[in-house]
C-alpha cells in the first residue's frame, strides 16, 4: 500500500511540474509572456546554438525585429527605482527563482513540500513528561482475551528512563507519561490531549533545544481530549501557524510531528482519510481521520498540512495491538483552538446550548414524521423554561437555519451553537407546517439552558 502511494505520488508530481513548466514557458497561457521570462527562454536553446541576450532570435533562427521593445526597456530599467519598486522586483526575482526549482524538482516536488512543511512547523513542537498519574492503561491489559473495541485510545507512552536535567527540583512521584504538545503563542502557551496531562501532578516540558520548564498550569477538557500547559519561558517561543481545518479535504496530504517512543521530532506522512469521525471515549469528538502513522507518544503532536500549518491535534488510533495499523484520528485545529483559549481565559469550556433534544432526520426518522429526509433538524423535545422555549421554538419544529448558516445535521448545528458566547443572540429558523418561521434565540450554558450566565 505505501510503495503504490509513493508511486502514484511520484507520477502525479512528475506530470504536474511538466505542466507547470509548459504552463509558465508557454506565452499564450500568459497574455503573451511567460511567467518566467528570459529564465524559460534560456532553456529552450537548442543544443549546440547560442544566444547573446542582445540578439534573441525567433522560431525561424534569424534576428527578432525587437529594436523598439529593446530601447524602451532600457530605458526603463536606467531610470531610479524608489524603494518600494526595488523591494516588489526583488521579490518578484525570488519567486520566479523559487517557481524555477519547484520546476527543475520534477518529482522531488513532493519530498520538497514535505521537507520545507516539516522545517516550519518542527520548532514548536515540544515532549510533555508527566508524573503521578499512576500507571495507564497499556494495550495488552485487558482481563479477557478478547480483542479490544475500535477504534481505541492511544495512551501516553510510559518512559522508562526519566528525564534527566540539574535545573530541575527533585520529584517524589513516579514519572507516568510522555506526550507531545504544541505552542500555540510565544508566551508559553501549549496545546495538548488531556489524556496526556490528566491527573498528573507534575508536568515537564523539554523544548525543541532540549531545555525544560515546570508547567506552572495545566489542564484538560475530557468531552474533547484537548488539553493546555502554560509556561513562563525566559525568551518568546516559536508558535505554530494555525490553519483552517474546516477547509480540508479526503486525500489532502498530512504531516504527523510528535515523539513517538521517546523519538523527538519524528515526522510520518499520510492523507486526510476521513471528516467528522466519531470514538466513543471522546463524547464531543468529530474526528480526523488520517493514515499517517501515530504511535505512543505521539498524542499532543501537530497534525500539518504541506503549507507547514497546523490542522490538527494527533489524538487517537484505531487497533487491535495498541499500536499503528493504519487509522489515526486527531482533533480539527479549528475546534481545538477554541477549546485551548476557553480553558487557558476562563479554567474550563464554556458551551453554548439552547435546550433542546435534536434527531437527524434520516430516511427512517423522516418517514416516521411524514418530513423529506435531510431536510433539517427534528426539534424532539424542549427542556421546560430553557431558552429554547422563550424563543417560540416548538417540539418538532425542524430547524433550518442558525446564525445565517443552513444546517442539516444535529453534530454540525452543536458545533456551530457551543462555540458562540454565552448570552448572544441569534437568528434561527425553523419549518412549521410547511412553512419557515423566523426566531430569535438567546444561548445559556449546557450546564443550565433554563437561563444565561
């Protein structure tokens, strides 16, 4: 299976540069003129000719009548150029340069793309050592000898030799955890899985220059295994470039970066192998699936796209060995983000609700309410004073409609509630015998929908 992706990869990238450097010599793909200029030119001579650059010749091998265009760039060029207009030429030369090597990489394009998305994104990725959490659950523990449920939680590595550093004070609990975390700011902010961090009580973080730091905060956020650690570092980080993981697509290749089995800063590629997954261990999880490998240790790392930005958080695998076979998961960076800034500002994750029990409306469900499949959200019941209620929305109602956003499934209208702040109001609209009915919602809390905190 890798040696026929790797193969496919190799061709697909061999026939795209050929086109690239069809597209960008070619002057009717241009306006005329090829992107790359003289650069092209150059290369097209035929073997055993040569060409002064006063003397392009045309398809025929007899001197260009270019006298006219020659004289006004000649001009042009001897007139001063002000510091602006010098700044957009040098980088216009750097990016004809940089299209020439993708061009002359052929298919090294994509080892290319992996090696320069690695390099960006590897310095703000960091090991997590954790203490006291008593021993975790490995693979193998199970009393049965069944094989364990799919898809299963990867558990944070347990080392078996401790960190060493003299700068460090003395620890009377056991070291239980290794993981990986990411930074998020340069303050010293750190997102990680909570499985990584949980019940410890003590975390240490070895940066990329192998110097540590006691976390002086860290906690988590079970319902979606996003965890943060904050530390006070004695110069500003390097942070990660955030994505847009809501942009991603099945087959977009992927980079893993994390330790796995105390290896720092070891990279895996893979694709985007499946959207909105979800592993019962992690209520309000709406997974990425990817192929990359993730093995121990490696929970907390970067999940990266080729333009070396993060996209999400390695989480999970699914396996019966408690090892990589082929199917990670890992938190979209969208969501992980939100839920990283709700517990770094607030202690916990505040989420939005408006007091309702919602059902896709599957073929079945449809049927069952005489409603055309997919056509919405079945409002199925109303918690009694809940802000839902106040609004006007009644049980079976089907919603359509949140925050001037169309909505077919019940995951994705949560999604788009939880994140909004507490106490806002929104447009929402529903169908009502045949008809679509406007409201107005106010969010409470999860916690208590009957009102607004």
């Amino acid at each position: 299976m890798q040696i026929s992706r790797m193969i496919t990869a190799l061709v697909f990238t061999y026939l795209a540069s050929g086109l690239l450097n069809h597209c960008l010599s070619n002057p009717g793909f241009f306006g005329g003129q090829g992107l790359l200029g003289n650069h092209v030119h150059a290369y097209e001579t035929a073997p055993g000719q040569t060409e002064s650059p006063g003397d392009p010749a045309d398809s025929d091998g007899d001197p260009a009548d270019s006298e006219a265009p020659q004289a006004s760039t000649q001009n042009t060029a001897s007139q001063p150029m002000d510091g602006q207009s010098r700044e957009l030429a040098v980088n216009e030369t750097a990016a004809n340069e940089d299209l020439i090597a993708a061009v002359q990489a052929g298919p090294k394009a994509l080892s290319l793309a992996f090696r320069m998305a690695a390099k960006r994104a590897t310095g703000s990725v960091v090991v997590l050592f954790a203490y006291g959490q008593g021993q975790p659950e490995q693979a193998g523990d199970d009393e049965s000898n069944d094989e364990p449920p799919l898809p299963r939680m990867e558990p944070p590595e347990t080392p078996v030799i401790p960190p060493q550093a003299s700068d460090l004070p003395p620890n009377p609990d056991k070291l239980t955890g290794l993981g990986s975390g990411v930074v998020l700011s340069a303050d010293g902010l750190i997102v990680t899985n909570n499985h990584v961090i949980q019940n410890a009580t003590r975390v240490v973080v070895q940066m990329p220059d192998e110097t540590w730091f006691d976390a002086e905060v860290f906690r988590g956020d079970p319902d979606s295994d996003v965890g943060i650690v904050r530390i006070k570092p004695s110069e500003l980080l390097q942070p990660i470039e955030i994505g847009d993981s809501d942009k991603l697509e099945i087959g977009d290749w992927v980079l893993a970066i994390g330790s796995p089995f105390k290896l720092q800063a070891t990279v895996s590629a893979g694709i985007i192998s499946g959207k909105d997954r979800h592993i019962e261990k992690i209520p309000r999880s709406n997974m990425l699936q990817t192929d990359a490998a993730i093995n121990p240790g490696n929970s907390g790392g970067a999940l990266i796209d080729l333009n070396g930005q993060m996209i999400g958080i390695s989480t999970a695998i699914a396996t019966r060995t408690g090892f990589y076979q082929g199917v990670g998961f890992a938190v979209p960076i969208n969501q992980a983000a939100w839920i990283a800034e709700e517990l770094d500002q607030h202690g916990e994750v505040r989420r939005a609700a408006i007091g309702t029990t919602l059902v896709d409306l599957k073929p079945r469900i449809a049927k069952q309410f005489n409603l055309p499949p997919y056509s919405g959200i079945l409002v199925y019941q109303i918690i009694k004073d809940s802000v839902a209620e106040a609004a006007g929305i009644e049980r079976l109602d089907v919603i359509v409609e949140f925050a001037g956003e169309k909505v077919r499934d019940s995951t994705a209208l949560q999604r788009a509630i939880e994140r909004q702040k507490i106490g806002s109001e929104h447009p929402i609209v529903v169908r009502r015998d045949g008809k679509l009915v406007e409201l107005t919602v106010q969010l409470a809390t999860v916690d208590d929908p009957t009102g607004v905190k």
